[in-house]
C-alpha cells in the first residue's frame, strides 16, 4: 500500500529540519511522480454466458505498483489498496459473431457504476472490441473493488478475443485521494 503524503503547515519563524522537509517535500514528491497503477491484460479466452454480466478474468500484469490485483484469485477484481479516486479504461474483445450486441461495464464490489458502460451492435461476423466508458470512482483502500464485465447477446456462450488489438484489458490509476 502506498503511504498517502500528509504536510506540515508551516508557521513564521519555525526552524525547518531535514526530517521535516524528507517528510513533507521528497516523500510528498516521490508518491506524486508514482501513484498507484496497474495495467492488466487477459491472455486465456474466457467464455462469456449469453445474456450475462461476466467479469473479466485478468491472468497478465504489465504492471501493479500497489499489488491490488492478484493472478492467483479473484483475478477478475482490481482492489484498491490506498484510497483515493482512481480513474479505469479499458476493453473486452469478443470473438466472431454477427450477432445481437456486446458490452463492455464497470463494476464496484459487484454492482453496475451508473454511467459505466458501452453497449454496441454486432455489425458483421468478425472479431469485435468494445471500449468501457473511461471514468473515476473511489475506492476505500482494501476494501473495495472494481471489475470489468462483458456481456453478449449472441444466443449462446461466446468467447473473449485475447490477440492483437481485441485483447480484453483494464488499466487503472489513481489520480486523487477524494
């Protein structure tokens, strides 16, 4: 978990220390040129029920500062383990299928984030992305959690795209503490 800086307020006259400005400046600085992130990928098509909200499993880290997701369990979840505000992109590719319409939507400890999704129609037979609508939500360090969700309406079980450009991916950053 990263350590959320806190400052002094100075007062006149106040000696300043070396302690006090490692504490207030470096620190401070060191923890705003590395918020929290993790850039998430799923390479193993996963099967996506028809008519369902799916979470996304993620079993690849490119990149998880603060170890909130895990490759081992809940692998779907990205859990946060400072709070603060984070801000989550990302996608789910679908394999061929003309038909009906795919989704992609956020979820916050398992329910639907308002606003969350992107739903788009099935236009041909071909591999499809589809991009989950980019936005914040906070997160109360450990004990909440996003996930990502699929949903198709194909008639039956269709998998995830995992190759090229389609390959299902969340990111996630922190980008405030309210």
């Amino acid at each position: 978990m990263a350590t959320i800086p806190t400052f002094i307020t100075w007062v006149t006259g106040q000696v300043v220390t070396a302690a006090q400005l490692n504490a207030n400046v470096r620190d401070g600085g060191n923890f705003f040129l590395s918020w929290p992130v993790a850039e998430l990928r799923q390479t193993v098509a996963q099967s996506i029920a028809n008519g369902t909200p799916t979470a996304v499993t993620f079993d690849t880290e490119d990149i998880d500062t603060d170890n909130g997701h895990s490759t081992v369990s809940n692998t779907s979840r990205y859990v946060g383990q400072t709070a603060g505000r984070f801000q989550v992109s990302g996608g789910v590719g679908f394999a061929a299928s003309a038909t009906a319409r795919r989704s992609a939507q956020w979820f916050k400890n398992g329910s639907v984030i308002n606003a969350g999704s992107a739903m788009v129609p099935a236009t041909a037979a071909n591999d499809m992305a589809v991009a989950a609508r980019t936005m914040t939500v906070f997160l109360n360090g450990s004990t909440d959690f996003v996930e990502l969700d699929a949903y198709q309406e194909s008639g039956g079980a269709l998998n995830t795209f995992v190759t090229g450009n389609g390959q299902p991916s969340m990111s996630v950053r922190m980008v405030g503490t309210t």
